[in-house]
C-alpha cells in the first residue's frame, strides 16, 4: 500500500507537477488502482481530473471517461495535452462521420478517450471498444444517472449494458453531490452490488459560504431586494432563476438599474455566445450573470462571491451545487435565497410532464401515432418504448418520478422554512451531521443580524479588460425567445 502511494505521489509530482493530494484524492486513487469499482462524491474543485489522469498515466490500457457535456469535453481534451499527454481525444456527435471513423481506427494509439452516453451506446462505438484493453471507465457526474427533469439522459440508463459489454478492468464513478440514496440508486442503477462498491465521501460543507434566505411579501419586493443586493454587492455575481425569458428580463433591468455588467445565461442563447458569456465572465469584464440551471457545470471561476437565487431550485441537490460555485478561492462568499410564499410552485411545475394517456402512448409504440404529440418528453418516451416498455408501465414510471420530484420540492421548502441552522438543515440531507462553524459567519439564522457589509467579502482583483460588447442589443435580440432552462 505504501509502495504503491509512493509511486502515485511520484508520477503526480512528475508529470502534474502537485506535491500534494487534496482532501479525497488519496483514498480514491488508492482504491480505484487496486481494482476497487469505486464512487467518489468530492465537491467541486476537490481535483476530480487528476483521479482519471492519473491512472491513465501510470496503467496500461485506454481509460474511457463519460461525461455529460460535449462543450467540456474539448476543454478536458486540452488541459490533458497541457500536461504533455498527447494520446487523447474526444468522441461525440459534434465530429462528422469522417472524423468519427478516424477516432475509432485509432483507438489503440490512444491513452485517454472522452465520450458522451450518446455516442457511447452506439453499436460501432461499443464494437469498437470492446477490441481494447479498458484499463479504467470513468462516469463523470454520475448523479445524471439518477437524475430527473427536463434535461434527464435516458441513455445514461444504458451504461449498465455498456459496462457488461466492456468489462473494463477497473471503474470510477464520480460526482459533486450525492446523498446516501442517490449514491444506492447510481450503484443500482448501473447493475453493481452495494456492497462492492467502495466510496469516497467527503463533506458537502462549504464554511467559507455564508446561508441566508429572506422571505419577501411580492414579487415587486423580491426585485428590489435583489437590485439592492447586487448593487451592494457588485462583481461578481450570478443570480439562479427558472426561466429563460425571466432571465432575459432581469438582466436586462439589471443592465438598466445599476452600473453593472450584466448578461443572460440559458439553453435558449446561441451556443457561440453562451461560450463568450463564459470567457467575459472568467476574465472580469461582465459583472453579473443571471442565468438558469443550464450555466455552471464547468465554469471555473475562482472569485464568484455570490449567488443569489431569485427563485428557488427543484432541489437541494441542484441548490448545493449552485452555490458551490461561490468562493472556490476559499475566501467569504454569500448564497442567499430569496423568497415569496408560493415560490414552490415554479419548480413544482417544471418538473410536470403532460403525457397522454397508456393507450395513446402503445399507438406511438408501435407507430400508429406520432411521437410529435409529445413535445418536449419526446425523447424520454420514446427511449422507455423502445426499451419495451408498455404505455401503461411508462405512465407508472413518470408517476413514480413525478411523486419523487414533489418530494424534493418539499424538501428544499423545509430548508427555506427552517428556524434553526440552515447549514445543519443542509448537511443532515447529505447524512452529514457534525460541522465546526462560527455561528457569525454560518448563516442567516446563527446570526440574525447580519447585514452584506460585515460578511468580510474580500475586493475583486482588477483583471485584463476585455472590449465589451453590447449587451442591450443582444438582449433585445434574445426577448424573442420563450421557453424553459
Ligand atoms: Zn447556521
């Protein structure tokens, strides 16, 4: 055992250039080495990437890492070839065919491969596969598994096939936030057993993020209360709301209200500028995003200060990992969470899917019907019916999952509600019970008297500015499109 810490302290010196691991790494690396299937819940900015470059430097074989978003995976791509490994590449629908066949020909001259579900699960893909050594299979994000909503991946529900198909010689599931339940229904849900699986688990406590919630009595007075929270707090910022036209309203009035950089973040805004939205915001020169749940995975900026939710999240899973993303430089940071009686509705009903009924849905099986009637749960229907399933069983499975939803609305209802400490109310959900914390810088209802002004917010650096663009116009441009995330 010591042996084999030596030579992973040796290659991560060598080739990362860290001296030392951080809090999670060690454990992980030691078990997933010897074989262990392993899953790890690190929060973000725990040094996720080294737990599969790492292996992939010192085994043979090719190491597969799934991961959800194509726009990562070109940026992982990158930061591989940054430490000298060039033997890496991505496999996913944004290559042509061309390139796609050139990836699979090319397996054997790879040491890392980074794919999505999607592309994972295509027969040639999986052929291909199946004639190399897979020294580790890597799912990033694991929790999408077990995830539901709008955005859920039901291919993600293949990969227990895909593993069978594999057999990859070791297995790494990895994920920011996962409570003791969802962490079984990963485990299940991939066809493992509970009890062979080791995990890594560290604590979802960010001390150096002060919890407040502020119950407000309209909707007028929540919008005044954020426009003199932000113009308190400044740079920068993301502000959490549900919609996509909300956001573009809000930025928009922020933009008008205050002298800050503000713009809109959502699925609806055109790849290329969501992708400039990102860089302005990492290099400083926007102050302010104010975004749905579809900005964050992957934004890796260190002084976020604050995250304020203008609605509340469908979770306290999504609310966790939202504002994890204040504050990753360890210095003060604030969440705060604003609210009006009925807010609960929102994600209520976001998370609602009108399907038609059992009948209906055996005629789109077997074609009678189009699947057009279903709008926006084409794609998660259609996948259950052609994995066999019936009408009947798929409108049981959407009752289930809508029954589950509710009570995770409730849930983080009962953080907003809370009289005690929110922190603890946070932690018990994660099955984590004991924390050191000042009571002044812990939360809103440790220390009733808080104000913005004492939290001790360090100053933003003056970075390198960026020419701005014109972000009214682009707004303006964005007010036409409606629609959710
Ligand atoms: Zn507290």
């Amino acid at each position: 055992m010591t042996e084999q810490i030596e030579q992973i302290r040796a290659v991560m010196k060598r080739v990362f250039g860290f001296d030392d691991f951080r809090p999670g790494q060690e454990e992980t690396l030691l078990k997933t080495m010897t074989g262990q299937p392993t899953l790890a819940v690190l929060p973000t900015g725990a040094g996720k990437t080294l737990l599969y470059q790492l292996p992939g430097v010192m085994l043979d074989g090719l190491v597969v890492i799934i991961t959800p978003l194509i726009s990562l995976m070109q940026d992982q791509v990158d930061r591989l070839r940054n430490v000298g490994q060039s033997r890496v590449a991505a496999l996913n629908s944004s290559l042509d065919y061309q390139e796609q066949r050139w990836v699979l020909s090319h397996l054997s001259d790879l040491d890392f491969l980074f794919t999505s579900p999607e592309t994972l699960i295509k027969p040639d893909v999986l052929r291909a596969l199946h004639n190399q050594t897979i020294s580790l299979f890597v799912i990033d994000e694991a929790h999408c598994i077990s995830q539901w909503g709008p955005d859920f991946r039901p291919e993600y529900l293949l990969l227990n096939q895909a593993l069978t198909t594999l057999k990859p010689q070791r297995l790494l599931m990895l994920t920011a936030t996962a409570t003791p339940a969802v962490q079984d229904d990963i485990i299940n849900r991939l066809g493992l057993n509970i009890n062979q699986v080791s995990r890594v688990v560290e604590s979802v406590n960010r001390p150096n993020i002060f919890l407040a919630v502020q119950h407000l009595d309209n909707q007028d007075a929540k919008r005044r209360r954020l426009l003199e929270l932000v113009t308190k707090l400044g740079t920068s910022g993301i502000v959490y709301l549900s919609s996509r036209e909300g956001a573009n309203q809000l930025a928009a009035w922020l933009n008008e209200q205050t002298s800050l950089r503000v713009a809109a973040y959502h699925a609806g805004v055109a790849p290329i500028d969501r992708y400039r939205i990102q860089q302005q915001f990492l290099t400083g020169t926007l102050d302010l995003v104010v975004a749905t749940s579809a900005f964050g995975m992957g934004i890796d900026k260190s002084d976020i200060r604050y995250v304020i939710h203008f609605q509340m999240p469908v979770s306290l899973e999504a609310y966790v990992q939202e504002i994890g993303r204040a504050g990753r430089d360890s210095r003060q940071a604030l969440a705060i969470l604003l609210y009006c009686r009925g807010d609960e509705q929102i994600p209520l009903l976001l998370g609602k899917i009108d399907l038609p009924s059992a009948e209906i849905l055996d005629q789109i099986k077997v074609g009678k019907t189009t699947d057009t009637i279903l709008g926006d749960a084409a794609h998660v229907v259609s996948f259950y019916l052609t994995q066999g399933m019936s009408g009947r069983e798929v409108v049981n499975v959407f009752a289930k999952l809508e029954e589950k939803r509710a009570g995770q609305v409730q849930r983080m209802l009962s953080y907003v509600q809370e009289d005690g400490c929110r922190r603890q109310n946070l932690l018990a959900y994660f099955g984590q019970r004991e924390f050191l914390s000042d009571k002044f810088t812990c939360c809103d209802l440790t220390n009733p008297d808080w104000v913005v002004a004492d939290l001790d917010l360090p100053p933003v650096q003056k970075k390198v500015s960026l020419p701005v663009l014109d972000w009214r116009s682009r707004l303006e441009s964005l007010f036409a499109q409606p629609g959710l995330g």
